[in-house]
C-alpha cells in the first residue's frame, strides 16, 4: 500500500509541477532532482527486490542490464539534448 501511494504522489506532483512550472521556475532544478529520486525510490523499491526473487539468474542478470541500460539512455539524452 505504500509503494502505491509513493506512485501516486509521484504522477500528482509531476501534474502539479507541469501546471505551475511557468510561475515557480526558479524550483524547476528542485522539482527535477525530486523527479528523479522518485524514479530511483520506485525503481530500488519495486524492481531490484523482484529480480532478487528471479530463479533463473540468467533473466536476473538481463533485466538487470535491461534497468541499467534504461538509466544510462535517459543520461545520454542530457547530452543529446543539452540545457543552455
């Protein structure tokens, strides 16, 4: 029930944060780096202790790969698409 509601606080605050981004954009970096934590949280929460439970350890080391090659894309798009 707890991660629920974590996933849930995540999709009203990126709601919120879209609507009144314009008036508050000195808290845009703030907002961001929350996102991000909130990524990570849900991610070390719900993803790594189900790959733990894997059997197979062969699919464990895939989806692994998988979780980090994700990461590693939306890093590389900051390059891609550079901020000032």
């Amino acid at each position: 029930m707890l991660n629920f509601l974590a996933g849930v606080s995540v999709v009203v605050g990126g709601v919120f944060g879209s609507l009144f981004i314009a008036s508050v954009e000195e808290l845009s970096g703030w907002m961001v780096a929350f996102s991000a934590g909130a990524f990570l949280f849900l991610s070390a929460s719900e993803l790594i202790p189900e790959m733990l439970k894997e059997d197979d350890r062969g699919r464990a080391v895939i989806q692994l790969a998988i979780l980090v090659l994700g990461m590693l894309t939306i890093y590389s798009l900051g390059f891609v698409f550079p901020h000032e």
